[in-house]
C-alpha cells in the first residue's frame, strides 16, 4: 500500500514539475476585460531579441497614478537567459518582462527588480513587429 501512494505520489511531482517548466517557456497573452489569458505561444530566439531591443529601448518611467488599464491585453515574456537591464531608472536582472496594450495610448513594460518591486517604462520599439511573430492582431 505504501509503495502504491509513494509511487503516485512520484508520478504526481513529475507530472506538475513537467507542466509548470512548459508554461514557463510560453509567452502569455492576456486579455485585461476579461481577465484570462486568450493565447500561449511557444517562446523562441526572435521573441526574445524583439523583447531585449524593447528593454534597452527604454526612454522612462511611465508615470499614471493606475498604471494598469481596464481595458487591452498585456503579453507576459519569460526571458531565458534572463536579461541585464541598465539605465538610469532600473539597474537588475530582468527573467520577465509584461507589455502593456492600452487601448487608447502607445504600450508600456512592466518588470520586476529582485525584491519583487513593480516598475513601469515607457520604451522606443517596434510592437508591430513583435506583434507579428506572435502572430497575434489585437
């Protein structure tokens, strides 16, 4: 009996070790009225240059009293490797980075530093392009 629940026990901690790592290489897009992600795509090299040319396009902080809309989607990346970010405003290893698709201003990031602080910038890129290798049209 004991090598029975031991042995499920196993299979379980293998199976949800297994889920969790494939969902860590999926970039997310969620949308924010609904409040649920609308569509996994599996992450790749060009996903993750597109998101690095973002991060070093950052011109600064995005400052709106709520900085979360009502309304857009936001497209959470993992970054794997993760990603030096060094500039005036942010000095930290980024391992993932949400953009933000209000529906009525230009997108924004959101990254965390390594206390788990939220912070906001406003960047220089081309989303359109991202956009299209995610093969995403909002």
């Amino acid at each position: 009996m004991i090598k029975k629940v031991l042995k499920s026990f196993c299979i379980f901690i293998l199976y949800t070790t297994n889920a969790m790592a494939q969902t860590n290489h999926q970039i997310q897009i969620i949308d924010i009225k609904k409040g649920k992600v609308i569509k996994n795509v599996q992450k790749n090299p060009d996903l993750q240059q597109e998101v690095e040319k973002f991060l070093d396009g950052i011109t600064g902080v995005y400052v709106k009293l709520n900085p979360y809309p009502n309304n857009g989607f936001v497209i959470k990346i993992p970054l794997e490797p993760n990603v030096t970010v060094k500039n005036q405003w942010f000095n930290d290893l980024v391992d993932e980075v949400m953009i933000i698709f209000p529906v009525q201003e230009n997108p924004y990031l959101l990254i965390f530093d390594n206390e788990n602080q939220p912070h906001f910038f406003k960047f220089q890129g081309n989303t359109s392009n991202f956009l299209g290798l995610l093969n995403f049209k909002p």
